[in-house]
C-alpha cells in the first residue's frame, strides 16, 4: 500500500476484492489512510470502496483519518461523501477527533455542501419564494395585531383602520400561532406568532433555530425604560442561544405609538442604540427605528416595515438553496392528507405512513432522500419532523402542534399550579392529560 497505487490496480484488475478485510476488520481503505496515501485512497474509492466500511470497533476511514490528525485526508473524504456523523461502538463520531473549532465547522459545512449537492442531482430542485417571519415580544406587545395589520389588503385597511376601537381585551396567543399568508407588498411569508408568556420558552426553543428567517421583536414604549431594556434583552438572548451557527436578521420594534408623547421615538432609539452594541456579533439588528400603532395598517411606519422585510427577504431569497422538486409535490399532498389520510384533529403520520403516504407520488423514492427532503420542508414550516429514540413522526398542520397541543399543555387554566405541586411531585394526572386532550386522545394511545 506504501505508494503502490498502480499495483493495487493491478491486483483489483486481476480480481482482488477492494472490501477484502483483516483480522481487525480494516479494509484496503482504511490502511491507505493510516499510510497517508491520498492517490490510492482516490483509486479504492473510483474502485468501488465504500467510504463507509466499519472495523471491529465501529471505526470509519473517517474515524481513521481524524484519529491520525491528517487534516486534508479528512477534508477528501468528506468530499467523497463520508459521514461525518457516524458513531464508533464506543459513540464517538469523526468530527470529536478534530478539536479545532473551524476546522470542525468548515468540515460540518462541507459534509452539508456535498450533501446538498448530491441530492440536487439526484432530483433536481425548484426555487420556493418564501421566507419565515418570527414575531416575538412579551405578552400585550401588540404580535397578533402586528400579524394581522401586516396581511391586511390596502381596501380593507381603509374601513379597519376606522372601525377598530381604540381599546380592545387582550387574547393571548396559545403557544405559537403559525400560518402562510401573503403580505400586500411583501410577498408569501410563514409567519410564527410567538406567546409572549415565559412558560412557553420551553417549546418556543424548538422553533427558533431555522434558516432565511427575520425576527421581529417587539416592546411596549409605555412601559419604563428599564423594563423595555429587561424585556427586550430576554429575548434577544433567547433567539442568539438558538441560533448559535448563524447570524440572523432582528428587526426591533416599539408598540403603542398613540399612547406616547414625542419623547417615544427618542426612547426607541435609545433602546436600538443599547441592543445594536450589545449583540452586534451575534444578531444583525436593523438600524432603523420603528414606533407604531398595530392596529392601524395605512400609516408610515407600517409601510416603512414592509418596504424593510421586502428588502431583506430579496437578501435572503438571493441566497436561498433550491429544494428537492419532491418538496413543491408533498406540499401540495399535505392539505388531502390531513383531510383524508389521517384525522384533522390529530394530523400526524408515524414515519411509516409518511414513507407509504410519499410513494403515491414518488414510487422511486429512497428512505435517506425521503429524510433529506422532509428537512427542507421542515425548514420551511410547511411540517413539523419530530425525532425520537423510536419511530420519528411527521406533523402535516404546525400549527395544531404549537396550538392546539402546546398551547393547551401550557395554558394554566388547564393544568393549574396548584395541581401540579399535589404532594409536592409536581405532576398531573393521565386522567387530567386524556381530559384536556379529549379530541386527541380518541384518535391514539395515551400511554
């Protein structure tokens, strides 16, 4: 193996077995990598050698290559499509060889490239125009008046402006109210309604992490300055810690603006100044200084927020991969799915039924592809795809997972405090779960 790469083409010529092993279980592979032997690693590999071959301890030639510290052999697997996720017996993966942290980076970014590239060739891809906007803020911030006075047409805005009373109760949003909608001017957007209440950080968490995303977060110019900057600094925290592999786009933005004097706008500044210095590494908040009215769709500042997400959406759609044309053909399965395959009160598929479901429209498709494309459209929101130590599960409508089931789970009118601390244990019942869940619970196994 020692620089001999035109005689381990004669002896594959001649009939050698290039996934031949030893005592150890090492193929001809993973000895050409120990030998740091880059043109014979290539010719095994044009030969037919799988990238993937294990020895008796679970090692990959990646594993090899990592463990002898050669860099650049890592870097020319990966490239030839070695996972960079795949465990020994005794759990390590490839990358927990490499403690560079931008070696690891750019070696988890390249293995996503390769990928990416590998399933556009298989299928072909198609360009989707959307982007996903996260509005965020503590509870009577004004969210879901902002989502609503952002999808609403200019004629209608006409008579709503006129019409909506100056006080209205407050609705809290259960969980995360989450939706399509096309915005005058804008475009189609996904749109993530965050509940401001602190008790649904928990489940919010799961939804903040997502690419060609804007936040708009959210405050109250009437409370005091310091209770702006508290709030405010929560959530920047919050969507900085779940979006630690990228840099994403924030849009700061002051509500109530007919109950403030003309200090409101000075006040707003103050508080963009304070957060722009502050996650200026880690958030790229607009400079722009917004102070509105929700509920009053036809006024300056509103126009200037559209003209905003316009601008940013064309930076993001610029840079947005295509997805596998069997995304656009799931999407348009997912609403007679709901409808016909599962039950609308529980529209999930074990991944099972989601694999049998997809061969309807693609007979062809392979296990690995059917999960690659499904990241996509989780991405996009258009599913929800749950992982679990079983079974994953496919939720077809995000919004009655983050409504319907989180928003009741966390909704303390439900489960009050005051039974979850019975004896002390802080639990509830099944009985109390399967009540709550009534519509649920006649569709599955409560366990």
């Amino acid at each position: 193996m020692n620089g001999k790469t035109e005689m381990v083409k004669l002896l594959v010529q001649l009939g050698a077995d290039v996934e031949a092993k030893d005592k150890v279980g090492e193929t001809a592979l993973h000895v050409a990598i120990m030998k740091r032997n880059t043109e014979t690693v290539k010719l095994l590999v044009q030969l037919g050698a799988n990238v993937e071959a294990k020895n008796e301890y679970g090692g990959t030639a990646l594993h090899v290559a990592s463990m002898c510290g050669n860099t650049e052999m890592v870097k020319l697997l990966v490239q030839l499509g070695a996972n960079v996720e795949a465990k020994k017996k005794d759990g390590t993966t490839p990358l927990d060889w490499v403690h560079d942290q931008d070696r690891r980076r750019f070696l988890k970014n390249l293995a996503t490239e390769v990928s990416y590239h590998k399933l556009m060739k298989q299928s072909g891809g198609v360009k989707v125009d959307r982007f996903k906007l996260c509005i965020c803020g503590p509870q009577e911030a004004g969210k879901s008046t902002l989502k609503e006075s952002l999808q609403t047409g200019p004629f209608t805005a006409f008579f709503r402006d006129r019409m909506t009373p100056d006080h209205q109760p407050h609705e809290p949003t259960p969980g995360v109210n989450v939706g399509t909608t096309n915005i005058p001017s804008v475009g189609e957007v996904s749109v993530w309604d965050f509940a401001g209440q602190s008790e649904y950080a928990v489940t919010h968490s799961m939804f903040m992490n997502a690419e060609n995303t804007i936040f708009v977060v959210l405050y109250s110019i009437m409370d005091d300055i310091l209770t702006q900057e508290k709030k405010v600094h929560w959530w920047l925290c919050f969507i900085k810690s779940c979006n630690t592999k990228s840099k994403p786009n924030v849009i700061l933005l002051a509500s109530h603006a007919d109950q403030t004097d003309t200090e409101g706008h000075q006040k707003a500044s103050s508080i963009l100044e304070l957060m722009t210095s502050e996650f200026k590494d880690h958030l790229d908040i607009s400079n722009e200084v917004f102070l509105l009215d929700c509920r009053k769709t036809r006024q300056t500042d509103m126009w200037r927020l559209k003209d905003l997400l316009t601008r940013l959406k064309t930076q993001l759609l610029t840079h947005q991969q295509a997805v596998p044309k069997l995304c656009a053909e799931i999407i348009k399965c997912l609403p007679k799915w709901t409808k016909e395959t599962c039950s609308p009160k529980c529209p999930v598929f074990r991944w099972t039924e989601y694999k049998e479901a997809v061969k309807d429209i693609d007979s062809l498709a392979e296990e690995d592809f059917l999960k690659a494309s499904s990241q996509y459209l989780n991405q996009l929101g258009e599913i929800l795809l749950v992982s679990s130590t079983a079974e994953p599960i496919v939720v077809l409508k995000p919004n009655w997972l983050c409504t319907d089931v989180f928003g009741k789970v966390m909704a303390p009118a439900n489960f009050p405090i005051h039974l979850r601390r019975r004896e002390g244990i802080g639990i509830v019942t099944k009985e109390e779960i399967q009540n709550v869940f009534k519509d649920v619970a006649a569709q599955i196994s409560v366990s």
